[in-house]
C-alpha cells in the first residue's frame, strides 16, 4: 500500500478539508471575509454553470453545436477558484472551468458564440466549442493537449517574477491530465523557483473511461506537491466553501512570495466526458446516485437556507433568472452571422505579409458569395 503523507491542511478524520458536510452542516468556520452578497454571488454562478450545460446539451442534442463538455457536478471546483482570485490573475483552465471568465465580466454572448463559432466569437470560429478564452479577462483556452496548461502557467509565472508583477497564475488540470509528464515538469519548475502558482487538480474521478485508481499510485494527488517541495491539499471539490478557502490561501500565499501549492479538489463528473462519450457503457448508476447525493448545489443550498440566506423560491429565482439570459443569449447566437471567409487570413502577422493577402484575394473572388453555411 502506498503511504499516506498527511499533507498540513488535511483533517485527519476526512483526509479532506471542508466546511460543509455532504448535507450542509457547517464543520469548519466559514471564511469570514465572505459576505452575504459574496456567498450569494457563488451560488449564483454555480446554478449559472449547472442551467448553461442544459441548454448547450439541448442544442448540442438538436444539431445546433457540434460538441459540448459539460461541468455538471464540478460547479463548486471552478466557482471556489474563481471567487478566491483576483481579476488580473491569469487562468489555464483544463475543461471545465470557462465560467471563471463570465465571473469576472466577460458577455455572456461572446461566451456563447465560442460554441457557435459565429461572427460575435472572439476567436472568429476557429476553436473548438468550449475552447473559451480571451485575453480581456486573463484566460487562456482549453488546452486540448492535456497537461501542456501547467507549463504555460509555470512559465508565465516565471516571467512575472522576473518583472516583479504580484500576479497569481493559476492552472487546472484533470487527474488523467497528471499522467502526463508535462504535469511532473510544470510542477518540479514551480517548485525550484517558488514561482506565484495554483496549481488545481480537478480529480472528478474519470478520465473518459478510466477510473482515478489507473492514474496513480500515490494515496492522493495533493500528496505530490510534497516530492516538488511545495503544499498541497485535498479539499472536498464539491463544497464550494472549502476549495475557496483552499484556493484564497493559496493565492495569497503565491502572491506574497511564498510559492506554488498544488489544490487537489475530489468531486464527480456526473455527466459525460463530452457529448461525444456515454457514460453508461462503463459506469455503475449506483455510482452516479451515490455522487448526486453530494451535489454542490444541493448541499451550498442547504446551507444558505440554514442561515436564512436564501429559501426555495429565491433558488427557484436564481435559476428561473439563469435560464432567461442564457436562452435570450443562445437565441441571438442563432440569429447571428458567420464569421466572414477572409477572417481567416486575420490575427496571424501584425502586417499581412503580401503572399497571404494575394491568397486572401484570389479566394474572395473565386468565392465572391460566400457567406458561411447555412443556419
Ligand atoms: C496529450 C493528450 N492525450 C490524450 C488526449 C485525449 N483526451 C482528451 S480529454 C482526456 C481525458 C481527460 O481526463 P481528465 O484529465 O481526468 O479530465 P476530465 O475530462 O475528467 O475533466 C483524454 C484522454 C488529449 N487531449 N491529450
Ligand atoms: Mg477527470
């Protein structure tokens, strides 16, 4: 059996920091500086995440998307992290934690053209849905080649050390993300030059269809940042208040010179890996209904509803609020245009060099209508 290194932030009873137990009950004091508008707010975007994933799996279903990942399940992961940062910290996120950018004010119909590729996409179309990311508010894409996120984090953060910036870098990876050796790399330079990093490890207990124990032989992933000279905890990835605290401190703790920590937060994916992959060919529903009795939102709400924060019918507003922006949103992403053909020559060289404007000539007046495919 491999040993358990109990790593400092760990409760020795769980082995997982929490402040609320899978019904709501408050174990651990709740984080002072979160105010009531504050606690609302995450409950906000986490019903936010839970509604956006219906609708884009309902149009992915009617042939309205391509592809689709969801988050459900996870929402307390990314919401935590995204409250504890500030909003010039940079995010490499894995797959699932694109709401970081609505949190911090990016429109919510840029957000979902990137799953339409139309003309509102900042990125013109040429990602793959989900892929989000804009420089306006300090996130990076999916990185489709999992793993390669972490270097870009450690070496950013380098070059904010080296320029005296107080930027945290956080980066998220999946646990089939740490089988990858660029993981071990991001971490051991991180590590070696006490860069400003988070590094979070969203161990949603699958990789597609291999389950976490394939991925590791170590007791935890927190456990690994102990090899690379830095902290790591395990927190309790569907208690929004514990991978807040966790995340804060972490922040905190990089932004004031302290280095990197390494968050591992244990959750579920209770939906498929994308909407290309059926969860049913290699998962027990035992399983699933064990996990969506320890559902974020459920539990956060039993809480907010102890505390007198919030009833039933003001969580019935908050989805009911969701639910008409995001359709009103996917509605006008329906209406909107296609990105036009010579878009694709844009964004590559500052000054389009003469070659490329030639092709981007020749093509418009071989194409003179084109407009896109048809909606
Ligand atoms: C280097 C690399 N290998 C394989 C894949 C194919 N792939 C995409 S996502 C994925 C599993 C990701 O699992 P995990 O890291 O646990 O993230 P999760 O999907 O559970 O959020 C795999 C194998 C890839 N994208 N990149
Ligand atoms: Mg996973």
């Amino acid at each position: 059996m491999p040993r358990t290194v109990q790593t400092p932030s760990e409760d020795p009873a769980t082995g997982l920091r929490r402040h609320l137990d899978p019904d709501g009950q408050v174990v651990r004091p709740v984080p002072e500086e979160l105010d009531e508008t504050a606690l609302l707010e995450m409950h906000r975007w986490m019903v936010f995440s839970r509604v956006f994933d219906d609708k884009m799996m309902a149009l992915q279903r009617a042939g309205r998307i391509g592809f689709y990942g969801e988050v459900r399940g996870q929402e307390a992961g990314a919401v935590g992290c995204g409250m504890a940062l500030r909003d010039d910290d940079w995010v490499f996120p894995a797959l699932r934690e694109g709401i970081i950018m609505l949190m911090r004010g990016f429109p919510l119909d840029q957000y979902v053209a990137a799953n339409f590729g139309n003309a509102l996409d900042v990125m013109k179309g040429r990602q793959m849905p989900c892929h989000y990311s804009a420089r306006s508010v300090h996130q990076v894409s999916w990185s489709s080649s999992m793993a390669t996120q972490l270097l870009h984090a450690a070496g950013a953060a380098y070059a904010a050390k080296v320029k005296g910036h107080d930027r945290v870098f956080m980066g998220f990876v999946g646990d089939g993300g740490t089988s990858e050796s660029d993981f071990h790399a991001a971490l051991n330079l991180a590590g070696v030059h006490k860069l400003p990093n988070v590094f979070v490890v969203q161990n949603n207990q699958w990789a597609i269809s291999v389950p976490t124990r394939l991925q590791t032989g170590s007791a935890s992933f927190a456990q690994k940042a102990v090899a690379y000279g830095f902290e790591g905890v395990r927190v309790d990835g569907n208690d929004v208040l514990a991978v807040y605290s966790a995340a804060k401190e972490a922040a905190d703790k990089a932004r004031a010179g302290g280095g990197p920590t390494l968050i591992e937060t244990v959750t579920f994916r209770m939906g498929g890996h994308s909407s290309s992959d059926d969860p049913t060919r290699y998962r027990d529903a035992a399983l699933l209904a064990e996990w969506e009795a320890k559902d974020p939102i459920k539990r956060y709400e039993a809480w907010l509803a102890t505390e007198g924060l919030l009833d039933a019918s003001g969580a019935k507003e908050v989805r009911n609020e969701a639910a008409k922006r995001i359709n009103e949103a996917s509605k006008r992403a329906e209406a909107a245009d296609w990105p036009t053909p010579e878009t694709l020559f844009d964004d590559v060289y500052a000054e389009m060099p003469p070659n490329l404007a030639a092709q981007r000539d020749e093509m418009l007046k071989a194409n003179p209508d084109w407009k896109g495919p048809a909606h």
